[in-house]
C-alpha cells in the first residue's frame, strides 16, 4: 500500500488474524481535532459509512471532538454521503473578513459565522442525528474550572498557563482547569433512561456526561469545535452545568481513551446501575464513581480513520513526545492513517492545517484548490484499504 498504513493494537491483530475485519466487528469510531487535517478522512468517512458499515447492524458508538465531532454528527444524517460532500464542500470554501491591518479574524467574527454555518448545515436536521437507529454519537467538549469558569481578556489566557503547566507535570491534574463533558445521544431501548452509555472508561481524567436534545446540539458542536482564542468560548449550554465550554481537542485531541465496545454494554450498564450517575435529571457522571472499562469482547473493535497512527491524547500533550506512545487503552483499535511519505506529494508536501489561513491569507481561491486537490488524492486511501478488506494481509497491520 502506496498511501494507507494500518496499526492495530494486540488485541485488534489478534482478531485480524483469525478472523479478517468485518464491519460486524466494530463497536466504536473516534474521530480527533486537528482542524482542516480531518479533511484527508472524507473519501474514508464516506465509504465506512455508506457502503462497509451498512453491511451490519450493529450499534455503534461515535465519538468526536472539533471537526471530529462535526464529522461524527454528519454520519448520523440521513443520505449520510451527500452530508459528508456538503461537509467537505462547506469547510473548504468557508471565508472570513479580516479587518484592515490584522493577521487574522477576530474571534468573535469567527464564532458568529461559524455558528451561522452550523445552523445551515444541521438546521431542521437535528432529530436525524439523535434518533439514528444504530448509531449513538459522543460529543466532547472541555468546560473551564475556576479561572476558567467565564472567558475574559486577563483570565483566561492566565488560566491556559496554568493548564499548560499542570499538564506538563501530570495530565489527570489538569481536571482542576479543565474537565471533560460529554454530550451522549438519547439511550437506546435496551439501555437506561436518559443518554447512551460512554463506550470508554473516565477514571484517566474528570468527566461529566449530558444528555444531548434539541436545546443543546448546537451549541454543545460548536463548543466542541471552540479553539481557544480563534473561537469565544460557548457559555451556559441547555442542561449542562454552567460555564464556558471550549474545544473537546483540548482535553481529547485524539480520543486516547479506555475504549469499551457496543458488546460491553450490558456491564457499562450495571455500572451506572450501581451509583455512577448521580441524577436523572442532568444524566452527568460523578467523575468518582466512574469504574475502569472492562476488556473488550472478541470482535469487538475500534475502528479509527486518523490522520496520523500516533494517539495524542490532549492538545496541549503535542509537543510530550513521551505521551504519544501506545498504552493498553488501544489494544483493540484499528488506525487508518496516510503514509507520510504519501503526504509529501500533497500540496505543500503537507496535509491541509490552519496555518494554511495565514499562508494564503485573503487569496482562499488558491487555499481552496490545494485542499481540493489534498481531497481528491485522499480517494486512494479508500481504494488500498477496501482491496485490502478483500483479503487482509496481516504483514501489512504495523504494531500500533
């Protein structure tokens, strides 16, 4: 394979050895921040979801965070593939003013047109995503403590300090700047009242889980897709506990998480059952009472279109190599990931990022072209790995 390389945990070669991978298997699929980076996954997005995963009936667990978390709602829509060329079409061509004499928008700007794009792509939409007969969607944001509880000019900037260098010490310490909460689809019937049950465990950082409904999909998205000082921060979302809620990269930048499969749950379950919830009402976690996964079933699989085979788990843990390591969390995922050598032959010689804003400036004709010409050339992941489905060759799954 020229341009897609397939990691897989132990557990997941294990299974890919004896049994190949069927979309029967899979129980779960993250999807990571990163911005225009998530434009690469569409030809993947497209044919998972509207021709390998149709094969089965399963429910499967979808969690994002940022674009990861758009894309992730977009799989919910009816005629999924038409929602992910709208998608891919939209976030390409988006524009924003730059006042005279600036770099860039302000974040105010951004967030006004941002939410504006939301409610024009999801619009009238919203009861297709949360009634999906098979797929429950994971929203991920991260909600500011103290500091952090309301976005001002002084507070914040110093709060993301204080982040940055408690998460350099200690991740899990960084809870006391930043939590994760979780807006969940409606449960299924054969679950409990209220939302679906997180196919991870939360004992790795503080977490609060939500009801997603109407009143919060919106804002609750365009919170998770928030990036600090580019976006406002969305404050006071329906049904969630108050406060400002930024990007669910932040906390989640690649969903390195303790992944449980649809086939546990039945004891995610008797989990809950047991006290983790603390009120029906808000359906939120106690981050306390929360137990580890347990392993996954066999065949049970996580199946992740990224766009590198490296798991980060929070933003600001880019740059602690030591972090990007592969830990038993994993050890039932599947990365889809592009060659980096096969990147080298896109525009730039890189997949399309933010920085592209700045390098094409007021020029998004030229910006656009790169990244549709980045787009197209991602068709050949689609193509290697649905021969590859054909006949799974396991010298060709790298250790993960």
């Amino acid at each position: 394979m020229k341009a897609l390389r397939i990691h897989a945990g132990p557990r997941a070669r294990q299974h890919i050895a004896e049994h190949g991978l069927q979309p029967s298997d899979v129980g779960v699929i993250p999807a990571a921040a990163g911005g225009p980076k998530g434009l690469i996954l569409g030809p993947l997005d497209r044919y998972i979801f509207g021709q390998w995963l149709p094969r089965s009936t399963q429910p499967v667990h979808l969690v994002g965070a940022s674009i990861g978390a758009w894309r992730m709602a977009t799989a919910c829509l009816d005629q999924a593939v038409a929602a992910f060329e709208r998608l891919e079409h939209d976030y390409i061509h988006q524009q924003y003013e730059i006042p005279p004499g600036k770099k860039r928008p302000s974040a105010a700007h951004v967030s006004e047109r941002f939410g504006h794009n939301l409610q024009a792509f999801y619009g009238g939409r919203v009861d297709e995503v949360l009634s999906h007969p098979r797929f429950r969607l994971h929203i991920v944001t991260s909600r500011g403590r103290h500091m952090l509880r309301r976005e001002h000019g002084l507070a914040t900037p110093l709060g993301y300090l204080g982040a940055f260098v408690t998460n350099t010490m200690h991740r899990k310490a960084m809870g006391a700047w930043l939590e994760r909460v979780v807006f969940s689809s409606p449960s299924l019937p054969s679950e409990i009242a209220g939302c679906a049950a997180l196919p991870f465990a939360t004992t790795d950082y503080r977490t609060r889980q939500v009801a997603l409904d109407a009143s919060n999909f919106m804002p609750a998205l365009q919170a998770s897709c928030s990036i600090p000082f580019v976006l406002q921060a969305v404050h006071d979302i329906p049904g969630a506990p108050r406060g400002a809620y930024w990007d669910g990269g932040i906390t989640d930048y690649h969903m390195h998480l303790a992944y449980r499969t649809a086939s546990d749950a039945k004891d995610a379950i008797n989990v809950i059952a047991k006290g983790a919830i603390k009120t029906e009402a808000t359906g939120q976690f106690d981050p306390k009472t929360v137990t580890a996964a347990p392993p996954p079933a066999p065949g049970g699989l996580v199946l992740y279109p990224h766009f590198q085979h490296r798991v980060v788990p929070g933003w600001l843990d880019k740059g602690l190599k030591w972090r990007h390591k592969a830990t038993p969390a994993l050890d039932s995922m599947v990365v889809l990931s592009p060659n980096p050598d096969w990147v080298r032959s896109l525009p730039n010689a890189k997949l399309p990022d933010r920085n592209d804003f700045m390098h094409y400036g007021t020029d998004s004709a030229a910006r656009a072209k790169a990244w549709l010409t980045a787009t197209r050339a991602s068709q050949q992941l689609v193509d290697e790995w649905a021969q590859w489905l054909e006949r799974p060759d396991l010298e060709s799954v790298h250790a993960l």
